[in-house]
C-alpha cells in the first residue's frame, strides 16, 4: 500500500515537479576541470585538492599545500511539447547555469592529510513560463523548477607506502523553487493558482569513503559515497494533498508532507596508468536511484557510468581528451495497460519536469603552467541531442517528445605551496 502511495504522489506532481538535472543522472560527470576535460575520471587518478568529492584518499597526491577555485557555465538545451504534438516544441529558458568549486588540500605529516572544500555537484531546471499560448500552457503548466546542490566537505586522508584511505564528511545545502500554474478547466484562458510557495532549503549530511593503491605508474582506486535525504517543505504541496485526498491515503492540507528528494548513494571503481608523458584513466560507477527513496517511486533505473581519459603532459602544458557513457534512467512506466492513470503521470513528470535523458558525452581540455605555483585549467564538454517519447493519455492517444543537449565550459586555478 505504501508503495501504491508514493507512486500515487509521483502522479501527483507530473503536472510540475521540480528538481535538478545534470548529465549522469541528476550528477555533474565530473567536479574539476581536469577531470571533466578527461570524461569524469577521478577515482583512480589523483585531481589534488580537487579529489575530495571524487576519491578523498587521493588527496594524498598534494606535495604540500594546494589551493584550488573555479567553476563550469552549463548550457543545457530542453525542449518539449508536452504531449501537444500540434504545438510544436516549446524550449525551456533554463538555459545557463554557474557552478562553482573551491578546495584546499594540505599534507599535515608523511602520513596524514586533510581538506576543506566546497563544490556545486547539481544544478539545472526548466523554464516555460516564456510560452502564454493556453493550449500550449495546458502541455507544460508554465513550468519553473530550479535545485541548486552545494556540498561542502572536509576530507581526510591517511597514507602507508602505495595505500591511501580516505573519508569525506560533508555538509549538503539544497534549495529547491518550484511552481506550476494551474487552469481549471484546461485552456479556459484564466489561471487559477500557483502551485508553489518559493524556495525551499535543506541542509543534511553525508559522507564518501575512498582507498587508493599506487604502485609504479599504475593507480587503482575504489569509492562509496553514502545516500542523503533532502526533505523539501512546500513545494508543490496542493497537487499531492489533492490526489492522497483522492486515494484516501489522508485528508486536509499538508496531509502529503515533504516532497523528498533522495542523493542517491554511489559507488564505483577506477584506475588509471602513467607511461612517461602519457596517462589513461578509466572509471566505472553505478548511482543507486532504483533503490533510493523516491527515484524509484518515479520508475528510475540505476545509472551505470563508463568514463574514459587520456592526457599528455608536456612538462608546462597538457592537453586531455574523453568520453563519458552513462545512462537514460528514465523508462515507461506501462501508461498503455494502468486504468488508474498513475502510470500516465509519471511519464509526464519524468519528459516534462525531469528531463535527464541524455548518454554521451565528449571532453576535452589542457592545462598551462604560469610559474611552478600556479597553473591554469580548461575543459569543454558537449552532449550531443536526445530525444525521447512516452505516452501519457492512451485514450487520444497522446505522447511526451521531450529534446536534450548540453555544453558547458569549465576554468579553474591552481596554487601549490
């Protein structure tokens, strides 16, 4: 019954649910530079001070004190025609997104180092309100959702001849915004409300857990990053009071409760091989949505990642090349054989309000040393176009087609001492 429920409250926020959006999922694929000019790698190949959120145990690769700060520009590109097939594709104005990184590692003694740091991990959202066709308003609700997700960490590392251990607790900020209009009857021309109360913040805490093994150019290392639950008041808050009411779940306002977001835990294996001006890094990771809180309840699959690296390292610049393959999470949830309609809504929720469909990914980058102290990072990385159909009203019938691309540029700037 419990299960029948959250599905229930899925359906419910179809019409505008709100939340972030990334590449791998709801993740960036990477969190530095240099890792995303690499495809994401960074479990088995040592990032500096930028390692804390990607495998703590190899902050230990810092010689001294490293300071590190910059950021990534995301452009994604959405659009959708929210199962109006004769409007046509409207585009989200969620279009550019800043998201910011800042660390520093520094070795204590021969054996113990630590951290501090804060990073963006996900950030992204979708904007129709730009479209005032009612016929069209009716397909997207003039959806707004924007989540921002900062991590703030503290990592701390031990190291024994080529072994390194490593944790990472942290402090995660979340805000949420989301609002949806809604038109009663459908396209009479008059909106009724806004479903949305502002923004909603949550702070939570977490963990990541790291080892690494060195031995000659070879590096090898493991991850888990534990499950963080953000529970985000008001939001969308009289769209799942009406369909519990309706399902006899409960009764009156805020009967729903939070809309809860989870982080999903991760975990993953990674390695990487220096041979003189050339390294090739290689990662596998898998993100547990299917058994996280709520992802599961809107039908997501776990997200397998393979991400691939190449770097050649001229002494006072390198150049870097990847690809990253992950995973469409989104599936159908069966819209064509459920009577109740459950099904129907959440394929709308997933196309229209959490569009996170796209696979592949394509990276490159380098980086230029100004002086032994401080050198500058680059990355580009592109996602070329998705698109993706799911019925939602098997009676007309009708169908989600939901588009999706991204780029995004990143800089940083690294200090050793």
């Amino acid at each position: 019954m419990k299960k029948s429920v959250r599905i229930a409250v899925a359906a419910a926020l179809a019409m505008g649910a709100a939340t972030a959006h990334a590449t791998n999922g709801t993740n960036l694929i990477g969190l530095t530079a240099n890792s995303r000019a690499m495809g994401g790698t960074d479990i088995g190949i040592a990032r500096g001070a930028g390692s804390a959120l990607g495998n703590p145990a190899l902050i230990t690769s810092v010689e001294s004190t490293e300071i590190t700060f910059g950021g990534t520009l995301f452009m994604p590109n959405v659009s959708t025609d929210g199962g109006n097939a004769a409007a046509g594709q409207v585009s989200s104005d969620a279009d550019k997104f800043v998201v910011p990184e800042v660390g520093l590692a520094m070795k204590a003694t021969d054996s113990f180092y630590w951290g501090i740091g804060m990073w963006g991990v996900s950030g992204m959202g979708v904007d129709y309100r730009q479209d005032n066709d009612k016929t069209t308003v009716d397909a997207t609700s003039n959806m707004v959702t924007n989540m921002q997700v900062m991590q703030m960490a503290v990592p701390l590392a031990f190291k024994t001849g080529g072994l390194s251990l490593g944790i990472t607790p942290l402090l995660e900020y979340a805000a949420l915004d989301a609002n949806r209009e809604i038109d009663n009857p459908p396209g009479d021309g008059v909106t009724d409300s806004i479903d949305g109360s502002g923004t909603a913040q949550v702070l939570a805490f977490g963990y990541n857990l790291g080892a690494a093994y060195q031995v000659g150019g070879l590096t090898v290392g493991a991850v888990y990053k534990s499950e963080i639950e953000l529970n985000f008041k008001d939001q969308l808050q009289s769209s799942r009071d009406g369909l519990l009411t309706l399902a006899g779940a409960c009764t009156g306002a805020g009967c729903a409760g939070d809309l809860v977001l989870t982080q999903p835990a991760e975990w993953g294996l990674g390695g990487s091989y220096k041979m003189g001006a050339h390294t090739v890094a290689l990662d596998y990771k898998v993100i547990k949505y299917k058994d996280s809180k709520d992802w599961g309840t809107f039908g997501w699959d776990d997200v397998s990642v393979i991400a691939l690296g190449y770097e050649y390292d001229a002494g006072t610049w390198q150049l870097r090349a990847g690809y990253n393959q992950g995973k469409n999470p989104i599936s159908d949830m069966g819209c064509a054989t459920d009577p109740t309609g459950v099904a129907c809504g959440v394929n709308y929720f997933n196309l229209v309000g959490f569009p996170a469909i796209v696979e592949k990914h394509y990276t490159f980058g380098g980086s230029y040393a100004i002086n032994k102290q401080m050198r500058v990072d680059a990355a580009f990385t592109y996602a070329p176009e998705v698109s993706q159909t799911l019925l939602v009203n098997p009676a007309a019938p009708a169908s989600v087609t939901t588009k999706h691309s991204q780029t995004a540029l990143t800089l940083g700037l690294n200090f050793a001492f």
